[in-house]
C-alpha cells in the first residue's frame, strides 16, 4: 500500500485552479468550442477562485473603512468583491475592494457606458504587522465619466451609492 495522499494546501488549489482557469480561457481564445460541462467547471472554478481570495492572510483583517463600504454597497443593491493577496503570498499583504452595479434599461438609456464601478486598494506597505491603509485613489466608472479615472473619498462614493441604490426585482 501507498503512503495517503497529502491534503493539498491551500496555496496548491489556489495555483491548481487557476492553471485550469487558463487552459479554459486559451482554448476560448483560439476559438474552440467549450462543451457546457467545461463551462460549468470554470463557472466553479471562478466560484471557488473568489472563495480563496476572500480569506485575509493571518494576522489581517479587512479595514473598517473598506468593510464599512462593503457593508453599505451591499444594503444598497450593489455588487461587492473583495480579494486579498494569494494564498503563499511572498510581498506585503494588501486587499483590492470593488463595489459596483450596472444601470437599469431605463438608466442606460441616458448612459450607454451604463456601470458603476469603484475599486480601491489597502496595502500593507510600511504598516505595523496587521495593518493596513489606502494606497493611492483607487480607479472608478461611472456614468458621466464612463473611462477609468481617479476614485473620490470613501464618503464620496457611500453618498454615489446612496443617491444610486439598485433598483428592487
């Protein structure tokens, strides 16, 4: 008998997954047919892939200003995505947030760029152990201004989202 298999760490699903990630998207780059069984597996996989992402490193913890966002983006119809540094990281540690939403029918008429689209960075660069703070502005879209710009405050954007819920199904 064969020694047990060793349980694969976390860092190994994290590179497993995204090598099978890539071999799905190069053969759709290529132009070859994906069978619907495929297609599930990487709508798994990308499921699986966030899962992952969304665990901070030891120590960390997302900043009150970043959960406080997610939070409101949240209460407010809005998409969120928050992704930390892969598991096995070697840098310092930093977790990238995106909120956002796309306009209605109705909204985009007025608005073909049609999204809301906020995405700021915390790093860990030259913090105490467990710390972190915003690095740079950040990028947004927005309706009006639909080309990747500059993102304004954190209370700016709580105030866009509040004035811009999304709309109830």
């Amino acid at each position: 008998m064969s020694a047990p298999a060793q349980a694969e760490t976390l860092r190994q699903e994290y590179e497993r997954l995204c090598d099978a990630q890539a071999a799905v998207e190069s053969i759709a780059r290529r132009g070859g047919e994906i069978a619907p069984e495929i297609r599930q597996q990487y709508t798994a996989t990308a499921a699986r892939l966030r899962e992952i992402l969304a665990v901070p490193p030891d120590g960390y913890t997302l900043p009150r200003a970043a959960a406080d966002l997610v939070a409101h983006a949240a209460a407010h119809g809005w998409q969120t995505l928050v992704q930390w540094t892969p598991p096995g990281w070697d840098g310092e540690p930093y977790v990238r947030v995106q909120v956002g939403r796309r306009l209605t029918a109705e909204e985009a008429a007025d608005h073909p760029a049609g999204v809301y689209l906020y995405e700021l960075t915390w790093h860990s660069r030259d913090c105490p152990p467990g710390r972190l703070r915003r690095f740079g502005s950040g990028l947004a879209r927005t309706p009006d201004r639909p080309a990747a710009h500059g993102a304004p405050s954190v209370r700016a954007i709580r105030a866009v989202i509040a004035a811009h819920p999304a709309p109830t199904l």
